[in-house]
C-alpha cells in the first residue's frame, strides 16, 4: 500500500513501525513487541509532550497499529490503553490523574483497560446500569461488565458508569479509574473460542468504594467525554483491521505469485487474482475513510469524527473479512494450516465486524444521522 497523501513524518513513521514489526513477526510475544514499542516512543505519539507523549494525535497512533498488524503482530491494547484511556485522561484528566497516568501510559510502563460493554445495554449505552452514588466523599460503584480485554495484566481499568444529574435526576455516563487490586473489584476470565494474547473478562462490583478523585473530568461532561474516547476507539478498530487484512493478503499474495498448476503461478488465473485485487482495492478505500476521520478527530471535529470513524471501521471490517476469507480460500487447504497462519485470523476478522460497536448499528447511525431516515429503534 503506497501512502502517497501522507506527510513525510507520517510516511517515515510507517517505516520506521514496518521495520520494528519485521524484527518481531507472527511469532512474537506480546510483551517484547510492546516493550520496544514503548522504547521508541510509538505507544504514546497521540499523548501530550508535556506527559512524555510525542504530541501528535489517532492519525499518528492508528498508523502505528495499522503497521505492525500488517507485520502480523498486532497490538491490541493499543486500541484501548493509548487510545481511548490516554486520550480521555489527557482531555478530561484532572492534573493529578494527567501526572499519574499518562507518562506511565506514555512509556509503557503501565497499561489501562476499558470497560463499557454490559450484558444488557448490548450497543445501547443509555441502557448502561452501572451506577455510581456518592458516599461522602466517596463514590460507590455497582455493576457489571462484559467482553473487557486485558484486564489480569492491565493496572487499571476506565469504567463508564452512570451518575445522577442533581439537576434533572437523570442519569448521565461518567468515567473512573479503577485500579486492578481495588477491593471488591472481581474479574473472571470468559471462555472464548477467539484465539488472543489478550483474554476477555467479565467485572463485577457491588458498592465497590472509590476516592472522590478516582472520577475522570467533570460529573457534568457526560456523553463529551464517553465519545472522546469511542471515536478514537472506532478509528483505532479500522488500524486493526486494515493491518490484519494487509497481512493476510500478502501472505496470499506471494503464495499466488509461486505456487505452480498446469504449468504457471495460479495468479495468473484471473479467478484468483481479481478477487486479491478487489480486496487490495477496498483496503486502500477502507485506509482513507480512516485517515479522514483521524484528521477530523485531531482537529477537533468530534461530530464530523463520529460519523467518518463510523464509517472507517465499517469498511476495514468489511475489506477484513472478505480479504482475510480470499486469502485463506487461495491457499486452498494450505489455508486452513499452522504453517501458514492464516486460519486463525477467520475468526479475528470478525472481531472487527462486531466490535466495539456491530456493522448493523454503524448502519443504523449512517441511516439515520447522515440520511436523516427515521429511527427503527
């Protein structure tokens, strides 16, 4: 993929980031890669200098990720520890919490997870029940998570929760961070057939006590501050899926480029070469939904960055699972081999189809905000 329309410090950083992902590879340990990553300044370029960042923004980040899953190491934390919790602590973040957590954020050092997804609210976070009440100065939290990735090895995880508006006894989200050895802060890993290095968890919480401080930003700032990080995370998802789809369409790619039948390379074939050229095509038109959206997150366009982060991650999903699925056919039963490595990421594909918000609601949203169709629900 040629970044033509991108800056040269944004080209030089891909490089830089395909040269760190060669080093590691498919068979790399999660820790090692994040290691050096963090070595090197990658894992904070979108966090404040002024916190040991690299002051750049998601365009920066989502470039980082989008290489190294090309490389075939990918780094899912990536998505929600810089990402969404850096980016909200550095909007949003008290002074205090700024020092604490973003140089750690920054360097690696320390890691937060995410946790928004119930049971019940499924998509609908005006459905979320995870209440928080005041005790004093205190906060009180109750409630459940679910799908909430790296939270053995995170130190902390950023909880979405719902206060009352004084004002209006409404309830409206909130966000604290709990550290990992809170007491009555319980994590049960979920058995999942998705193979990761990162498990998912199921939280619970019953009046689990928190300090007045462990709430992020104004009690008030309400949906601001839960989609200051969504979007990111959205735009994070696409960087995912696009690197994860480069990666499987190379190994297919070169496969097609040797593998000989009746005489020449079965890309020769156009039933096998248009379907890889469709996939590298759709690839490319996933990448610049994504680098619009990150260009009008950083800027500062939340309304304009939420339909097109929306729609970046709707189509490098899509453009995943169909490039991932081509990749696998075109290799035929070398497809579905360890050797190979690609039958694992049929699965993973469609991680990016579903989460952290499905294709169906993406639609819902575009249907309705951008087409001003009526609401189905």
């Amino acid at each position: 993929m040629s970044p033509v329309i991108e800056s040269e410090e944004h080209q030089a950083l891909r490089a830089a980031v395909a040269a760190l992902g060669k080093r590691h590879g498919r068979d790399s340990t999660p820790e090692a890669l994040w290691s050096e990553a963090a070595k090197l300044g990658y894992l904070g370029v979108n966090l404040p200098e002024a916190y040991g960042g690299g002051g750049g923004g998601i365009a920066e980040l989502s470039i980082v990720l989008e290489e190294l899953g090309a490389a075939g190491c990918p780094l899912l934390m990536m998505v929600v520890s810089p990402a969404i919790c850096g980016t909200v602590i550095a909007r949003f973040g008290t002074d205090a919490q700024k020092t604490e957590w973003l140089p750690a954020l920054a360097d690696g050092t320390r890691t937060m997870a995410f946790g928004i997804t119930e049971p019940d609210a499924g998509s609908n976070s005006h459905r979320i029940t995870t209440t928080a009440r005041r005790d004093g100065v205190d906060w009180l939290l109750t409630g459940r998570k679910v799908f909430i990735s790296g939270v053995d090895k995170a130190d902390a995880t950023l909880i979405v929760g719902r206060t009352e508006d004084a004002r209006t006894g409404n309830l409206k989200p909130c966000l604290f961070i709990v550290p990992r050895d809170t007491p009555g802060f319980d994590y049960r890993p979920i058995d999942m057939e998705l193979r990761a290095a990162e498990r998912q968890f199921e939280l619970t919480f019953d009046d689990m006590r928190l300090p007045a401080e462990a709430l992020v930003g104004d009690e008030n700032a309400g949906l601001l501050q839960l989609f200051a990080g969504l979007n990111p995370e959205r735009v994070m998802t696409a960087a995912f899926a696009i690197g994860m789809a480069r990666y499987a369409l190379a190994r297919a790619v070169e496969y097609a480029r040797e593998r000989t039948v009746w005489r020449q390379p079965i890309g020769a074939h156009q039933a096998i070469a248009h379907p890889l050229a469709q996939s590298h095509i759709e690839l490319e038109l996933a990448r610049l939904m994504m680098q619009k959206a990150a260009h009008l997150y950083d800027r500062g366009d939340d309304a304009a960055a939420g339909e097109a982060a929306n729609m970046a991650k709707y189509a490098a999903g899509e453009a995943c699972v169909k490039a991932v699925d081509q990749s696998v056919h075109t290799l035929g039963g070398n497809g579905l081999t360890r050797e190979f490595g690609l039958a694992s990421l049929i699965t993973a594909a469609r991680v990016s189809r579903i989460a952290p918000v499905s294709r169906e609601m993406i639609l819902n949203y575009v249907s309705h905000q951008t087409l001003g169709l009526p609401k189905s629900y």
